[in-house]
C-alpha cells in the first residue's frame, strides 16, 4: 500500500500536470549538472519550468491526469518540462537545446489534449511563435484596411464622376424667365329683370287719363 507522502506527491504531480499548457518529455542522462542549468534558464524564457521526476510516481500521476499515453514513453532518466505558455515557444527552445546537448532525449509530449511524438514537438518549434504569428496577422489586417480604403475611395470618386455626367445630360432651366402666373377669372354678371318703381307706375296711369 503507497505511503501518504506518495499519494501526495502523485497528487501534487498530476495537478501540476493538469494545469500546464503542455507537457514535454525528455531523457536528461548525459547532461552536466552546468548543462542542466543552462537548459533550465532556456526554458524559464519561454515561461517552461524542467523538472527531473521519479518514473513510478510520473505513470500514476500521467493517468491520474488522463496522460496514459504519454505514460508509456517514460524510459530510463526522466524529466518533465511543464510549459506555462506558448507550446511552440517552449518547443522551439527544447530543441535548440537538444541541438546544443545531443545527450538531451526528447521523447514526447502532451498539448492540446493529445499526446504528441518526438517528431511532432520538432515540428511544433518549426512554426512561427504565438507572437509572431499575432504579429503577422496584425499585418495582414492593416494591409486588407488599407485595400478596403482605397476601393471605397475610387468607388467615391466613379459616384461623383456619375453625379457630374448626368448634371450635364439633363435640361438646363431659365433662371431669369418668370414662371407663367395663374389668373382668376370673374364670374359673369346675371341679367335680373327690375319692376318700375311706385312713382313711375302712378305717372304712366295719370298720363293716360
């Protein structure tokens, strides 16, 4: 039955695990303790700390932490480069250090939520950096603005061109000619017969007698 100290370490190691970005696994035989502390400082950069690990407690904390299948590349010396950052940054670094220290083993790795091999973490520090890559995109962007710029210039300029040609095609008006007025028309007067008045019709009948 493991000792209390040891499921504590298992458990200490499998959160440890669990909460870096990746996890890259090397073989460390051969390296001077000199060596081993230059190959730490490289990783510290690229925000990856490497620790050495004892192989028992590493298999049970690797499937503690659903790692089972980077628990079957630990062989021999082992140590353990937990990567607080970018996964190619710290891959880029471990291999430049593999190039400098042929002793230096790397043997696997674990990101992304998939174990990957040797030759995949090579393949990782072949890409650009996170950096790198933001960097490029953010290049990218300016120039698409830049295009998308200048598309709605020239589309602004063929509008004002449009507007211009058609002023010219359509009629030019009078300025100075009035505007024709309208007249009212009075009604007509009515014709209304008039009877004669008191005094006339009393003459006429004095004047007949």
């Amino acid at each position: 039955m493991p000792s209390e100290a040891k499921v504590e370490r298992v458990r200490g190691l499998s959160e440890r695990l669990s909460a870096a970005d990746a996890a890259l696994l090397t073989d460390y035989r051969g390296l001077t303790v000199q060596e081993a502390d230059e190959l730490r400082t490289a990783l510290a950069g690229a925000d990856t700390r490497f620790s050495v690990v004892k192989n028992s407690l590493t298999r049970l904390a690797m499937k503690e932490a659903g790692m089972e299948g980077l628990a079957e590349l630990i062989d021999g010396p082992s140590a353990i480069a937990f990567v607080h950052g970018d996964p190619v940054a710290a891959a880029k670094a471990l291999v430049d250090a593999a190039r400098r220290y042929p002793v230096l083993e790397v043997r696997g790795g674990f990101a992304e939520g998939r174990v990957l091999t040797a030759e995949e973490i090579r393949e990782y520090a072949a890409l650009e950096s996170r950096e790198a890559m933001l960097a490029t995109i953010a290049g990218l962007g300016k120039m698409q603005m830049a295009r998308t710029a200048l598309a709605l210039q020239a589309l602004q300029v063929k509008f004002v061109r449009l507007m211009q040609a058609l002023r010219e095609e359509l009629p030019e008006q009078d300025a100075g000619e009035p505007a024709p007025e309208q007249t009212e028309t009075e009604p007509e007067p009515t014709e209304t017969e008039t009877e004669p008045a008191p005094d006339e019709a009393g003459s006429e009948q004095e004047g007949g007698t």
